[in-house]
C-alpha cells in the first residue's frame, strides 16, 4: 500500500493511480540500533545441577529479527555524522533528504500569458545545508506514469547547496503544441531527491497541478535544479 507525505502548499494526498512508475511519500533509510543491549544476570555463587546446564528454561538474549520493518527513521540514540544534527537523515546519493525538503507548485509567468510553463520551488527545511546534485524525477497522472523528460542543457555549473531555510527552483515546460492535442493532467508524482529515473522506490511525492490541472504532452521538458529562478525559467522561452 503506498501513501502520501502530507503537505501544507500545493501537494494533495491519495492514491495517484498510476501504474507501477508511481512515486510516493519519501522515507530516509537509516540503520536500525535495535540490538539487545541488557546487562547479563550476574553469576549464581551455587554450583548448577547437571540438569540445569543442559536444561532449555533459561531464556535466552533477544536477537533482532532480520525480517522486522525498519521504521525509514534513523534511531534517537544512533550518534550524528559529523557537522550533520542528531537524527537528521541521509539522502539518496548524498541529496538532500525528502524529510528536511519542501516543494512547490506555481506559474512561471501568470497564466493568462502562458499557462505552459512551472516553476517548481524547494525549500531545505532541515537544521543543516544539504546538495541538490540531480534534476526532478516527475511522472505524469495521465494513467501511465509517463517520465517527464530533461532539458540537459540546464545542468549548473556547480551543485546546489541548500542552507536551511534556502530555496533552489525548476522550470517545466508543460508543452510544445497546442492543448487540443495535449493530456490534461491533474497530478504530478515527484521522486525522491537523488533517485535515478529508471528506478522506482514507489516512494515520492505528490505535486498537484494549478487551477485543476495543466494540458501536457508527450515534448514536456524539465530542467535541473538551480540556485536561480531566472536560471530555471529560461530554457522555457527557448522553445
């Protein structure tokens, strides 16, 4: 069953109806600090009958089980990295963590210009400076969970490296034909931060679209994450 992280800008939670591509709430997989750590008995001073050194009653430690779900949270007693706060989690290939990352939907220009173009918006909400290093993996809710493909063009020099608080933005352009021939598309699933676009977690985020919806089609194009939103927009116009 796959579920949501819940949002207070322009996310929705649900089940988004694609197929097997869909990407849902993002969890942070820390190691697991569940061994047993009880104090033996101390030793009896009696000397034990031979029955009772053969005898199964004693209870033995308790192991952890390898089948047990790990909780995605690291454990409050697992100790911080170093420069990095207690308990703040690791992201996908050294990206920001979805946890301590927030995301937004808007118009890159007013929609009556053009309702064509996005700009995608994250916020580190976390206690640390995290690295955006990859683009936006989005699929469409349009029924097969389409890829939404990249400028490659956009790549910055540098990687984005978010303070808290900062935020890093992406232009989408939604199309490049008329609407008449274009899928209205009322969802968006974004992947976790770092995730390779030809490996679905099942986990991600879901982004719903302005006014309802936005008309896309099969030459929509993403860019890469960037420090500017001048930077992210303008391949838009290009096209």
């Amino acid at each position: 069953m796959r579920t949501f992280r819940q949002t207070n800008h322009t996310r929705t939670l649900g089940a988004l109806g694609l197929a097997a591509a869909a990407l849902l709430t993002a969890t942070a997989c820390g190691p697991s600090d569940d061994k047993a750590g009880a104090t033996p008995p101390p030793k009896s001073t009696a000397s034990p009958s031979p029955s009772a050194s053969a005898s199964p009653s004693a209870p033995a430690p308790a192991l952890p089980s390898g089948s047990a779900p790990s909780s995605g949270r690291p454990s409050a007693s697992a100790p911080g990295r170093p420069g990095e706060a207690e308990g703040d989690p690791e992201g996908i290939d050294g990206n920001c963590p979805d946890e301590h990352t927030d995301v937004k939907v808007d118009w890159a220009v007013p929609p009556v210009k053009d309702d064509s173009k996005l700009l995608l918006t994250v916020t580190n909400t976390g206690s640390v400076p995290c690295t955006l290093k990859a683009r936006p993996v989005l699929r469409l809710d349009d029924g097969h969970g389409r890829l939404v493909a990249v400028f490659e063009t956009s790549r910055p020099q540098a990687e984005v490296v978010l303070a808290p608080g900062k935020e890093a933005y992406a232009g989408l352009l939604l199309r490049q034909g008329n609407k008449d021939v274009s899928t209205l598309v009322r969802n968006m699933a974004l992947a976790p931060h770092g995730q390779s676009p030809d490996h679905d977690t099942g986990e991600g985020v879901l982004l719903q679209m302005p006014k309802g919806g936005v008309y896309v089609d099969d030459k929509a194009r993403v860019t890469y994450w960037n420090s500017s939103s001048e930077a992210a927009v303008s391949p838009l116009f290009a096209h």
